[in-house]
C-alpha cells in the first residue's frame, strides 16, 4: 500500500500503547494518517508521542480511559479541539477478566462488558457526528476468534466481542448512505501481552488448532486493519475480517 494513502486521513485508536493497537497505529501512520494513539497514563500517552515523533510520523498519544464516559468525552473534546474532525477510528482496547461461569463474579462481568463493549458504543456515537457530517469515515472495531467459536472461561468476553460484530453489522446499515463504512477485525491468537500470560503449553496447544501452525503477530491484524481503513475496501461494510491463521476446533 502506498505511504499516502491514508495522507488526509485523521486515525483514533484506543489501546495504542502496546501490542495489536500499537501495531495498528503505526501501520496507519506509516500510510500516511495522522494518527492520535490513546493510552490510560500520562506516560502511557508521552511513550506514543515519542515513538510516532522517532518514526517521523504525524500524531501524538493522548489520555483516554475507555471504560469512563468522562474521560472519553474529554479526551475527544481536546482532539476535535487541536486536530480536528476523525476520519477513522478503531476501537482496540480490551481486557480479560477470564473465570468460569459457575465462579464468576457480577463485577468481572461488568467490568468486561463495560470496558470491550460499551466502550465501542460511546466511541462510535461520539465519533460519527463529524463523520455523518463530512459523509465519510471508518470505523473499525477489534473483536475476537472467540467472539465467534467460544471459550471456557469467557464467557464474559466472547459475549462483549460477539456483542461488537452484532454492532458493527447493525451501525453499518444505519450510515452506510453516509459513505461510512463500519468493520471488524477478529484476531486468532496473537502473540502479545495479553497471550503471554497464558501458560506455554496452552500457548503450544491452541497454535494445534492453526492450519498456519504458530500464533499470528500483531502486523498481521495491522495490515488487516489499514486495508479496512484505505480507499481499496471502500465498497466493503458490515464485515468481518477472520485474521486466524485458518483456526480449526
Ligand atoms: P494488550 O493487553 O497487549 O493491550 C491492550 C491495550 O488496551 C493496551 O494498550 C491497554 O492499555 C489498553 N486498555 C486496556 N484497558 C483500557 C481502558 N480501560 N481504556 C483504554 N485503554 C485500555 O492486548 P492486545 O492483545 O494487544 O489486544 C488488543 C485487542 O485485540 C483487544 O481488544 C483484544 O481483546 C483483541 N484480541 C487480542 C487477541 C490476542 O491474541 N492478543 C486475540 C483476539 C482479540
């Protein structure tokens, strides 16, 4: 993809500071976006602003806490004020508060729902005001190969993620007369922080179940995520993007 497609295009995406989201930042940076990357600490969004400035590329991180409706609304209040109106955003934030079900506690629930799924729906409605009114833009929301085959132990989060591509397919008829797309990305199992805790032989079972044969890596939702956002995949909306390596149960 060339390196300005994306030249006149302004990218929010939460959970940028490590991992999936900040693969993603990066790769719609290097397209050529400005690219504001959000963390939930002062120097969680100090470390974006300096890893988009070493690359030369435009943006800055910003605070954003995407499970507090307060602090969502004034970190966008603050971006509409100094860049701007957003063309794309990706909702990428997300958490596990994994346990099974008989053990689960209302508040690893909540905080689930609250902060993988609720979060899509105070960002999204936020956000499409600017887009409805430029009648264009992207959004596109991060959700999970669990979301769509189950998992013991999260039922908390295949809910929220199978919640997301309920959403999604239903926000992308309500503006797709806009010219606004709306998509998913379902990663497999890809090798980050949030996999890492998981033990190493588990880590070695569920590559058993890839026809790849390994975890995939966080390019790999990335170049998925800045296809979805280019002018390539403007005629694609309500989808989503299996990015599993071919995952077989
Ligand atoms: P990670 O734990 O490495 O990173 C998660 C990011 O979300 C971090 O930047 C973190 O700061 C941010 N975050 C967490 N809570 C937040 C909050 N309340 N407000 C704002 N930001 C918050 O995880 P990851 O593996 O990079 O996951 C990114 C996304 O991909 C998540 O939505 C996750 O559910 C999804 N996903 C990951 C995998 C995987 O195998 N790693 C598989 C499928 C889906």
């Amino acid at each position: 993809m060339s390196e300005s497609v994306l030249a006149q295009e302004l990218a929010l995406v939460t959970g940028a500071s490590r991992g999936i989201g900040r693969a993603i930042a990066e790769q719609l940076a290097r397209n050529g976006a400005t690219v504001i990357g959000t963390a939930t600490t002062e120097a969680g969004a100090q470390g974006i602003t300096e890893w988009l400035a070493a690359g030369n590329f435009k943006g800055r991180g910003v605070v954003l806490n995407v499970a507090d409706a307060a602090s969502t609304e004034a970190a966008l209040k603050d971006i509409e004020a100094n860049e701007g109106a957003l063309t794309i955003l990706v909702n990428n934030a997300g958490i596990t508060r994994d346990n099974l079900l008989l053990r689960m506690k209302q508040e690893e629930w909540d905080d689930i729902m609250n902060t993988n799924l609720a979060s899509v729906f105070r960002l999204s409605k936020a956000v499409l005001r600017g887009m409805m009114k430029a009648r264009r833009g992207r959004i596109i929301n991060i959700a999970s190969v669990v979301g769509v085959m189950g998992n013991a132990g999260q039922t908390n989060y295949a809910a929220a993620k199978a919640g997301i591509i309920g959403f999604s397919k239903s926000l992308a008829r309500e503006v797709g007369s806009r010219g606004i797309t709306v998509n998913v990305v379902a990663p497999g199992f890809i090798a980050t922080d949030m996999t890492a805790k998981l033990p190493a032989e588990q880590q070695q079972a569920l590559s058993a179940h890839v026809a790849l044969g390994r975890l995939g890596s966080v390019e790999d939702i990335a170049h998925a995520v800045a296809f979805l956002a280019s002018p390539q995949a403007g005629y694609i909306t309500g989808e989503t993007l299996h990015v599993n390596g071919g995952m077989y149960m």
